[in-house]
C-alpha cells in the first residue's frame, strides 16, 4: 500500500473555511463543518478555524449562522434569536450525529 495521498484523499482533508469581517473590520477565519437548510432559511455550522491540529480545542465553539439576502446580495448573520437557536441546533446536532456516528452513550 502508498503512503502518498491520492487528489482525492487531499479534497476530503482540506477544510472548507470562511472568511469574514467582524463588525470591528477584523478578519476571522472558520472552519465549515455542515450546511443545511431550516423552513427555507440556509444555515452553517462553523467552527473558529485553527490552522495547527496542536491548538484545537478538544470542545470547539460549534457557531450557527444564517445566509440570508437583501438588496446588496448575500449576507451572514449569527443565530442569535433563542427559538431559532434552539430549532436550527436540533437539526444540526442530529446531522452531526449521523454524520460522524456519534452514540449518546459517548458523550457521558
């Protein structure tokens, strides 16, 4: 067996990282882990992006965002609203779950 990467295997390992601007003109870097959409809203579930695997938090802060559009084009906002925090969460903790087999007995 190689030990080279296929270009195949080096697609899955790369991250999809985003780039935004915060509202202090900062640039911030995430990591995208799941996009879904929610009552025909799309949303992301990020995380802040570490390039060094020795600096990842083992309990990373998984942010929810909302991709809406206005007049200027698409945006980006924080879930912030308590009801849609807690609906769109579900969905993702659900997602997440299957997507990297996660049992509920594990997180005890």
């Amino acid at each position: 067996m190689s030990d080279e990467l296929s270009p195949e295997m080096l697609e899955e390992a790369t991250p999809d990282l985003l780039t935004l601007e915060d509202e202090d003109g900062k640039e911030v870097t995430f990591e995208v882990i799941d996009a879904t959409e929610v009552n025909g809203t799309r949303y992301l579930a990020v995380i802040p992006y570490q390039e060094d695997p020795e600096s990842l938090q083992e309990e990373a802060e998984l942010i929810l965002m909302r991709i809406g559009t206005d007049d200027q084009g698409e945006y980006m906002d924080i879930v912030d609203d308590d009801e849609e925090l807690l609906t769109v969460g579900k969905v993702f903790e659900e997602r997440l779950r299957a997507m990297y087999d996660i049992d509920d007995s594990e997180l005890d």
